[in-house]
C-alpha cells in the first residue's frame, strides 16, 4: 500500500504540538481527495476550534473504494490464514508503539479524556487486533458424520466484500472491532467512519500502509450517512453491512441491504439497566454505577443510564452517587487530570439537555447536573454536567436513549418489581445488578432481556467475549468465536470416498 496526503502540523489548545493529520480518504491503497473535491470540518469538541478538512466520500468514491476492495479479495482471502494473522499481530504491535500519539488524536477529536484514551481505548484496540491476529490461523471447519461411504466436511469461507459503519463514540477500538474479524476471516472491507471523527481510523489506515497490507483489502470513505453510508449499504457488491449506531438508522441500513439480500449484522441503541439490591457492597455499587454511566461522557450504547435502586438503601445509595457525580473533575481532554471530557458536538449537547427540560414536563426531579458548566475554560466546547434524575420507569428519559451522561432513577420492592422495570424498555443491549447472593445473581442475569449482562461491575469487554444485543438493540455479534461466524458461511462439502455409482439410474 501506498501512504501519503497528510494535513498540516496542528497546534493543540494547551499548546502542545501534534504531528500532521490524515486528511484524506483511503481507495486502493492511495490517500486520494474526494472526487469532487468536496471537503467535512472536524472540529475539537473541547473549544469547537476547526482541526482539520477531511475529504467527503459520495457514492462515486464508494464505488471506487467497492471496486478496489473486490479486486484485492482473491489475493486476500487465497493468502494462507496464518499471514493474514501476522499483518494484524504487526498492526498490533505498531498500535501499542505508538499508543501516546493514539491516544492525543483520539482526545482531541472525541472529547474522551485522555487517560481513557490512554489506558482504555488504545489498548483495547490493539488487543483486538492481537486477538483476531492469533484467531486466524485457529478458526476451524467441522467433520459431519454421515452414512458409510461418503465424506462430508463443512469449510467456513469468507463472505467477500464487506462494508463497515462506525459511530462517533468510540472510533479507535469500533474500528479494530469491525476489521480485525473481517479481515482475519479473508474479507476485504470498504469502512466509514463517521464524519465527525474520522481521525483515528484513517491513522489506522495509514498504519496499514506502512506495515504492508495488500492493497485495496482496507478502505476508508469519510461521508455523511445519507450519502456514502447509505450507498455502501446499498452497493449490490457488498456482501455483508456491518453497522454500529442508532436504532432508527439501523431499519434503514436494512431496508437498504434488501436489493441484494446483503447479511446484516446491527449493534444498536441501549437503554441499561444497572440494578442495585439492597445486599449490595454499597461503596462498590456506586463507584460501578459512576463508571456504568459517566465514563465517556455517557455516550456508550451500553451504559448504565438506569439506576433501579432497592427502596431500603435508595436514600444512603443516592447521598453517595450525587456527591460522586458532583465531584467528577469536567476539563479539557488532554488534561491528564479530567475524568470527564465534553460531549462529541454542540448538536448532541443541545440534545442530551433538551432531555432535562423533558425530565421536568413529566413530572422528573433533577439530583445533579442538568446543565453545560459555566467555568469560562469550558464555555465554548460541548460540555454536560453529571445529570441525575429521578424518574418514573415510563418517563420518556427512562424509555429513550439519551446518549450522554444522564442517568434515571427509580426504585423497586422486590426481585420481580426490579426486574419488570429493567425489562420495560424496547431494547437490550447491556444490564448490570449489584448483589451479594450468588443465586439471585444468576437467577436474575438469565431472567434480564439482554444480550451481555455484569454482576458486580459494569463495561467490561473482551475480544474473546460477544458483544451484541436483542430487541431494538439489533443482532449479530461482534467478537469471539460469533464474530468469526458472522463475517464467513459455511460451505458443505461431500465426498463419494469409494467412488460408489449412485443407485438410482444406474445403467
């Protein structure tokens, strides 16, 4: 792969300096403008100050990026499995090197606070990376045992071009999510970003470039949804779309995919309930909900935004959740002492708020926050103070996925009050429950309608471990073993291993 096309040097609101920025979009191999030359503002959430221009892909550049990912998938997919697991074991390594560098770009174009970024999302990101790298060479077929005389064995094959959506929340660690099963399984990806952060992933790509990736296997096309998105989804090439964000997109992506009975596979909006019980470890309780709500402002499609407390500890629960909520250190991403960073753009902010006022018309009592900080350092970015509201379970901030840190509140009785309330809503995604009693752990975890559930903690992931929801919250998965399976099919294979004549019609 050929590199090149990069944006000026950029000087950071603390003054630091960056090194130059990927400005453009990845087809074939080549960093290319925009066809028409047409060009998106990504802009630093912190102060809304412009960073860089990035090439705008409509439906001509995916065509292109199309063509050239089907013209590198023979070569991709006939290379042997244990090859292409060492070009993402390579990519790995280079991630982790450059984990500092990672992480600044990460902050200043998501708003996430940069010992996140750090110690979170990079990390993640390149143990994905290994994970798939290792799985490779690992990910095998089936022998079926069938009548004397014949072989039947079942080979999983790549399903070809694939095209791949990723939201604007987590960029760095959804696009290794994305590419390191597809690309692992011998498909070749045509990715986009979102526009409002594409920045890590084209750093990705130029990583690619550097490391020796054939090219044309990787492509990424910067665009808006309903251009670049909604033709890739669209594209009759395509064999699979993969797409993370909101539910209300995700029925468009499927309607889009009908023209060539495309696969799907969706992770979509979340509503979390995260339930406390009154046996709870209170400190541990809270500190987890904190975490399950508040990290990354919030906008996590699997974050606890329902606290569903026991009535006995509702009062000693919530003393101490709001005085942890107003102590949440709000600042400047690349400030290595904020714990909270602004949300993604000024667009959401105003959304996230406008759910307080609706918190109030439906009869909702603010705890916290519930509103953007007035310190002057702050002003001009997209900043949200910790919200707490207590509301009922019906409330349109208790059923609607705000997105950000806004967190509801109510209580319940018993065992099935708590779990009525956590099953109430449309989607299921994420869940969490806080409790001592091991048998009313997992009682409760197999009764939550919910594709990953967490005892005792809250967010943890793992590129072993599935992730993926039901109802409104989609389907498929991504990672693990699932993974591997959404991204091949299986090919039935039979041998007439003793050269019989068939029976019927034998002359």
């Amino acid at each position: 792969m050929a590199a090149g096309g990069r944006a000026s040097p950029k000087i950071l609101p603390d003054g630091s300096f960056m090194s130059s920025i990927q400005n453009k979009l990845f087809i074939g191999g080549r960093f290319v403008d925009a066809m028409d030359g047409a060009t998106i503002d990504v802009l630093n959430p912190h102060d809304n100050s412009l960073i860089t221009r990035v090439a705008e892909a409509k439906a001509a550049d995916v065509d292109a990026a199309v063509d050239a990912a089907a013209r590198a998938f023979p070569l991709w997919s006939g290379l042997p499995a244990a090859e292409r697991g060492k070009l993402l074991l390579k990519l790995a390594d280079r991630i982790e090197a450059e984990a500092d560098a990672l992480a600044r770009l990460e902050a200043i174009d998501t708003g996430h606070p940069i010992r996140d970024a750090r110690n979170i999302d990079v990390m993640r990101t390149a143990a994905c990376y290994r994970y798939f790298g290792g799985m490779a060479d690992k990910f095998q077929g089936s022998l079926v045992p069938v009548e004397a005389g014949f072989l039947n064995y079942v080979s999983r094959v790549p399903v070809g071009v694939v095209g791949q959506i990723v939201p604007w929340n987590f960029p760095l660690m959804f696009t290794s999510w994305k590419l390191g099963p597809a690309l692992a399984a011998g498909n070749t990806v045509v990715m986009k970003p979102s526009e409002i952060t594409p920045l890590s992933t084209l750093r990705i790509a130029e990583m690619m470039a550097e490391i020796g990736f054939p090219e044309g296997v990787v492509n990424i096309v910067v665009g808006y949804g309903a251009t670049a998105g909604q033709h890739l989804a669209e594209h009759p090439a395509v064999g699979k779309i993969s797409f993370t964000g909101s539910t209300g997109i995700g029925r468009r992506i499927v309607q889009a995919s009908q023209g060539n009975l495309k696969r799907v596979q969706l992770e979509l909006g979340g509503k979390g309930a995260n339930i406390v019980f009154d046996d709870a470890n209170l400190a541990a309780a809270v500190n987890g909900s904190a975490w399950a709500i508040f990290h990354n402002q919030g906008q996590a499609c699997i974050a606890g935004s329902r606290l569903i407390i026991h009535e006995k500890i509702a009062d000693e629960f919530l003393e101490r959740f709001v005085a942890l909520a107003t102590s949440i250190r709000l600042g400047n991403p690349l400030d290595p002492e904020t714990e909270m960073g602004p949300l993604t753009s000024t667009v959401h902010r105003d959304r996230v708020l406008s759910y307080v006022d609706i918190a109030r018309q439906q009869g909702g009592e603010v705890l916290a926050g519930g509103r953007a900080p007035t310190q002057p350092e702050l002003a001009q970015g997209c900043y949200v103070e910790p919200t707490i509201v207590r509301a009922k379970p019906t409330d349109r901030v208790s059923q609607e996925e705000v997105f950000g840190p806004f967190v509801t509140v109510t209580t319940f009785g018993d065992d099935a009050d708590a779990l009525r309330i956590a099953n109430s809503t449309e989607y299921g995604l994420g869940s969490g429950l806080w409790t001592r009693d091991l048998s009313r752990a997992h009682k409760v975890a197999r009764d939550i309608r919910a594709g990953m559930v967490w005892i005792n903690s809250y967010k943890r992931v793992n590129p072993g471990s599935p992730f993926g929801g039901v109802g409104q919250s989609g389907y498929g998965r991504e990672m693990g073993f699932e993974a591997m399976h959404d991204y091949t099919e299986a090919k039935s294979v039979w041998v007439n291993v003793d050269a019989q004549i068939p029976p019927h019609f034998r002359r």
